[in-house]
C-alpha cells in the first residue's frame, strides 16, 4: 500500500508497480531477519537482540544499501540501483515504524544506545489495522489514490489510539494520586481485538496495581461482552468499577530478601 502511495507509474521501461511493491514488502520484513537469533540464544533473544540493530535507525541506510544492492544486482540494471535503496528504505522505515507502536519497545539507536522506544499504541496483532491496511491495497488497483487515503486513514487510527490512550492513562493517574503517594509512575497498554480496552498498570516501588479499563459506553460494554468473541474482555470494566489487583514487584514477604539480594 505505502509502495503504491508514494511512487508513480513507470512509463520509461523502469521498475513496474508490482515489482516496486514486492521490493518494499521484502524490505519491511528484513528487520525481523533477527528472529534467527532465537535459535542461538533464546533468552538474549529476547531479552537483548530482537528489535535491536536490524531495527535501528541509524544502521538504516546502511541495511537499505545493502539490501538495495542486492535487488539491484539480482534483478535490475545498475541504472535502478538508487530506486532499490530508495525502496528499501521505504520498506524498512515503515517496519521500524509500526514496530514503535507497540509495547515491545524498540532500539532505535542501536547500536549507539541500547534504549527501547515504544509508544505502545496498539497491540502486536491487530486485526482492524491490518484490515484498513488490506482494504486501501485491494482498493488501489481500482483507483491509485486509494492508497494515499490508505496510509492517511491508519495515521489518523494511530492519532485516535493516542487519545484513548491518554484517556486510560488519566484514569490510571486519578486512581494513583489517591492511593499511591508520589512515588508512581502509570502505564496504559493497549489489548488484542479491541482498541477501547486497556491494561491499567500504576508501578510503585515495590509492586504494581492493575486493572483492565473499558473505555466504552455502558451499554456498548455489555454487548461486547454478551457476544463473547473475546471472552477475556468481559473482564473489563468501566472507570467507575474498576478492581484493582496487587502484584508484588519483589515476590512475598519470605523471598524479597533473596530476591533483592539476586
């Protein structure tokens, strides 16, 4: 869809839109190259190497080089080089860029700097995004322009998530100030399936208060959780009734010492 968005038609015998939008498909799932990782080391897999240096934006133009002249050489004159690399980064920027959407978090800076973005947005898998998504392509081979109102419209998703977000949060905020002092900080994570439920995370220093946040209107709430597609979201509830549940940051009372101590 970004491929069909952002470049023309050729018209001089250069590289054709199927060709442009398999270049950037490939490179959008390079960055996850490091899944090979896994199978030397799981727990630094996950701990440290995913979404690490094959997510960064520094090392971006480099893997864009790289891989641009890799296409190039395999399938194209030496003429489409910079139109390769010039995909690849496309490809890449708009892998890197979901990717900081999510809660996972992701080394922008590697290897410079091994901090973790994450704007924590939407969930890993979500089937609503990726069906926009899939709409706006099938639609632009009707009408080209369907694609720029394509990558409009997920952004304007992402602007909505934003604010749903900060409402949960405030909500989070209201709960901490009351029971929490001063020392706290509030997470609100987004859920699958649906982007109105929300994991409320306040983090003290020696446990969490959680709850799970519905954000929808009350009678909303109760059919979502009359159909049941997803029947973990009947354990959501609205800001007025809410439960809160304790997790000890430490483990209990006999094991924070060699806890602590580990």
């Amino acid at each position: 869809m970004l491929a069909r968005a952002v470049t023309r038609k050729s018209t001089d015998g250069g590289i054709s839109e199927t060709g442009k939008a398999l270049i950037v498909a490939a490179a959008a799932m390079f960055p996850d190259i490091d899944y090979l990782s896994f199978w030397v080391n799981p727990y630094l897999f996950i701990t440290q190497w995913h979404r690490g240096i094959t997510h960064s934006l520094i090392m971006l133009p480099l893997w864009a080089l790289l891989l641009g002249s890799l296409i190039s050489w395999i399938g194209y004159r030496r003429q489409h080089f910079k139109q390769c690399v010039l995909l690849c980064a496309l490809g890449m920027l708009s892998h890197i860029a979901l990717d900081l959407c999510t809660v996972y978090g992701t080394q922008i800076f590697a290897p410079l700097n091994r901090y973790r973005a994450a704007l924590s947005l939407n969930f890993d898998l979500d089937p609503w995004f990726a069906l926009a998504a899939a709409s706006a392509l099938l639609g632009s081979y009707y009408r080209r322009s369907w694609a720029r109102w394509g990558v409009l419209g997920l952004g304007l998703c992402l602007i909505g998530q934003a604010y749903l977000q900060s409402m949960a949060a405030d909500i989070g905020r209201d709960y901490a100030r009351l029971h929490s002092g001063d020392d706290y900080s509030v997470h609100a994570l987004p859920q699958p399936i649906s982007p109105w439920h929300w994991k409320l995370v306040v983090e003290r220093p020696g446990d969490y208060q959680i709850a799970h946040l519905s954000l929808l209107p009350p009678n909303l709430n109760a059919t979502v959780k009359k159909i049941d597609i997803y029947p973990e979201l009947a354990d959501y509830a609205r800001s007025d009734q809410l439960e809160w549940s304790r997790l000890e940051k430490f483990g209990e009372v006999h094991q924070r010492a060699l806890i602590l101590q580990v």
